[in-house]
C-alpha cells in the first residue's frame, strides 16, 4: 500500500516500526523526526501530529513491541513467577536488539520532562503496579510477612537493575536476576 492510501493504525504502525529499523541503525542521537518521515514516506507534519517530539515517538514505538510481555503471571509461585517477569525484562531492556534504544529513552527522560512524564505514566508506574499487585496477592496468600511493604519491596527489586542497565552498564544476566530475587526473599518471608 502506497504512503499516501495508509491511514489511521497502518500509518501509525508504518510510522513506529521506522522508528525502531532507524534507530536500530543510526542510534537514538542521530535518530530524526525528519529521517523517520522521509523513511515512512510521509510528511514530517504526519508525524508530529501524532508525538510531539523524538522521544515519544520512540516511547510508543517500543511500548508496541514489548506490552505483551512484561504482562504479570500468577502461577502460586510467587518467586516462579516474580522470577519469570523480572527475566523478561531484562531480556527487553539489557540484552534485546531494541535495548539500546530503552536505555536511550531512560536518558532522555533525564532530560526532557513529557518524556519522563510519559515513560513513567505508561511504562514504569504500570510494571511496578503490576508487581506490587502480584506482591499484594501473595501477602495475602500468606507467603510474604503480613507487615513487609509491598512498595519498598518493588523499589529494591527494580533499583539493582536499573542501577546495572544505567550507572555500571554490566550485564543483566539470569544469574544477577536470580541474585537480586534471592536477597528480597530472605528479607520478605513470613517470620515463625
């Protein structure tokens, strides 16, 4: 179908997916609104009337790509599933073709407040909401400390990672994934 005859999800699609061949190839800094709408085929107008900037773009370019996911199971083994999502997310962030550009978008975030309020709001706020409400219902189950703050324990399972992805760029390996579970754990049991 040619540029001009897509409309609406095609264009929308078409759009995204340029964004990740593109910022694949050249990288987030060199990545332009202007080089996605030459590669899309369309005007650059057609792409800022939907994101108001690079990084918004690029925040629902990868969203699209990774929603499904990061989706929460619950299996009644809370360290199984715990174990399976916080692996999925680090093959998305630290280890997939598209973390580069994850790891691009959190530094722009640094740096650009409505994509800090973005990423937030869809991605981040979202992933720890989902984990405190699997943390919730396994409290609830019994299987954690009746007392153990659920957000504290999002913040100290999430902070290691984060910290490696951004500050020491070391790889986010199954075995440090597995690391970081097993200290949570023995701070969250139930107590005799």
């Amino acid at each position: 179908m040619s540029p001009a005859r897509r409309r609406g999800p095609d264009l929308t699609e078409a759009i995204m997916r340029t964004t990740l061949e593109l910022g694949q190839e050249l990288g987030y800094a060199k990545l332009s609104i202007e080089a996605i709408a030459a590669r899309a085929g369309v005007g650059k107008h057609t792409v800022y009337r939907r994101w108001p900037s690079k990084g918004a773009l690029l925040l629902d370019s990868l969203l699209s790509r990774s929603e499904s996911a990061l989706d929460y199971p619950d299996t009644g083994d809370l360290r199984a599933d715990l174990r399976r999502q916080v692996h999925e997310a680090v093959a998305l962030l630290g280890g997939g073709p598209l973390s580069p550009l994850f790891r691009a978008l959190v530094g722009e975030a640094q740096h650009d407040a409505g994509v800090a309020a973005a990423l937030n709001e869809r991605f981040i706020a979202p992933q720890a909401d989902k984990t405190v409400a699997r943390l919730r219902a396994a409290r609830e189950q019994g299987q954690l400390a009746p007392d153990f703050d659920l957000d504290l324990a999002m913040a100290i399972l999430s902070g290691p990672l984060y910290f490696r992805l951004l500050i020491t760029r070391e790889p986010l390996t199954p075995a440090y994934v597995d690391r970081v579970l097993d200290a949570l754990f023995a701070g969250m049991g139930p107590r005799p």
